[in-house]
C-alpha cells in the first residue's frame, strides 16, 4: 500500500514510503507513466528485486537507504545523463553534511567510495520525458561479494536515520539541479573532478562488451564521457567499469 507523507520532505518534494517493493526504480517508472509530478520521492525499506548497473542486483536488506526520484527531463533530455553526475555530487554534499569526519571520493560515472569501498549507488533509468534517479545507500550493512570492495556508513562508524540522510540528499540534489539549469554542466564538472578519486593516475576500464582498456584517467569531457589516456591516445569512454590499480 502507498503511503504518501509530505510531512518526510520540503515541498515540491512528495514522499511515498514502503516496507518493501521489488524495486523502487520499477514503481517511480510506472508512476511517472501515469503522469507522476517532478520530485515525486519512492522509499522503501527494503527491496526484493534491487537492480544495480549493467543489469546487476543489488542487494537490499532492511538498514539502508533505497529510493528512487522522478525528474522531469522535457526538452533537456539530450543532457539528462548528466543528472548521474548531480545525484553524486548531491549525495557527497548530504554524507559530509551527516558524517563531516569520514573521506569520501566519486568515482566515475556515478559511485560513492570510503576508504576506496563502494558505499553508495546510482542508477539512472528512461520513462517517457522524465529520468527515474535510483540510489542505494549502504548505511547499516554492506553486500559482500560485490564486483567492488563494499562498504556502509556503519562500518565507518556514522549511525544517521535513514530519513535525515534522504531529507539532506534531496535538498542538496534540489539545489544542484537548479545551478545545471540554469548553469549548464561546467558547475558540476568541476564540483565533481574536486572530489574525483584517481585523476591523472593509472586505471583500467571495462567496457560494456567487456574488453579492458588500460590507461590514465585524463579526467571528464565537457559532457561527462571519461576521457582515458592509452598508448593509442586520449579515448572518450561513455560506459563501463573503472578499476584503480589497488582493486
Ligand atoms: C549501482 O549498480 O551502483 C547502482 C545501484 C542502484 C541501487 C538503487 S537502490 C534504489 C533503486 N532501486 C533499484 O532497484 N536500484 C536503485
């Protein structure tokens, strides 16, 4: 059953919480292609189906955060996979706002690290003209056998409710998309890269079809694409896996 309780958000933030759904990306979609308004929030407390990137599961006890966002992207959707971007920036404004004593990093395109374990997840999915902004954060516990090191704010010591870690993100995440709009990306760009793990030092990427390319990560685009340094010159990388030269 959906609840929705404005009183968990600030306006124009609507706030539907749940105990547990397959996956809230799946229920942010179906609401958005029943018309469901900008930041119209899914918040569920656990998650039987959780998808991660590149069709991986993620895993979602009780303990974490798991939400999903409906942005309206009309007549910018061209540059909506730059909202990945935003949502990371937004959720390391929101961790050190919570847990000002614990390092964090991004790492491209869109993970969240401590201490070079990953503790926060995006996943960015179509519906129509609106972006449905998926994030998982570890907060009491995190998977073990992940692709990445794993890890969750609890191992770091930081014990938050899971509504002030989600209230503080959507602030933050409300105020970088108004300085895209009306910025453009450079702003983020640079916020981003302030806060990037492992520029100018060596990486391996993965791509999709699964061959490793290894190089320099030379830093981001003016859109967001990674741009690897290898043998045969700068390559502009639109997805994959990044690896550092530790994992
Ligand atoms: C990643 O692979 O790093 C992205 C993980 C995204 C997980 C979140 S949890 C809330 C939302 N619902 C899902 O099914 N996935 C995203």
């Amino acid at each position: 059953m959906i609840s929705s309780d404005d009183d968990g958000l600030a306006a124009p933030f609507r706030l539907f919480r749940h105990d547990c759904l397959s996956s809230t990306n799946d229920l942010a979609k179906e609401l958005a292609k029943d018309g469901a308004e900008s930041w119209t929030v899914i918040w569920a407390k656990s998650q039987k189906g959780g998808r991660g990137r590149l069709g991986r599961e993620w895993d979602s006890p009780e303990g974490n955060l798991y939400c999903s966002i409906v942005i309206d992207v009309k007549g910018r959707l061209e540059r909506a996979a730059q909202i990945s971007f935003i949502a990371a920036i937004s959720l390391y404004d929101a961790l050190k706002d919570v847990a000002p004593q614990v390092d964090f990093a991004l790492k491209w395109p869109n993970d969240l690290l401590s201490d070079g374990a990953k503790i926060c997840g995006i996943l960015l999915e179509r519906e129509g003209d609106s972006l449905i902004l998926g994030v998982g954060v570890n907060m009491e516990s995190a998977p073990k056998t992940t692709l990445y090191l794993a890890s969750s704010l609890a191992d770091r010591g930081v014990r938050v409710e899971i509504l002030t870690l989600l209230q503080r993100f959507c602030q933050r995440l409300f105020e970088w998309e108004r300085i895209w709009r009306e910025q453009g990306f450079s702003p983020i760009r640079e916020k981003w890269l302030s806060h990037a793990m492992g520029i100018d030092g060596p990486v391996k990427v993965r791509l999709a079809n699964g061959q490793i390319l290894p190089g320099r990560f030379y830093g981001l685009d003016a859109e967001g694409a990674l741009l690897l340094d290898t043998a045969e010159g700068i390559r502009k990388i639109l997805a994959g896996d990044v690896f550092f030269s530790n994992e």
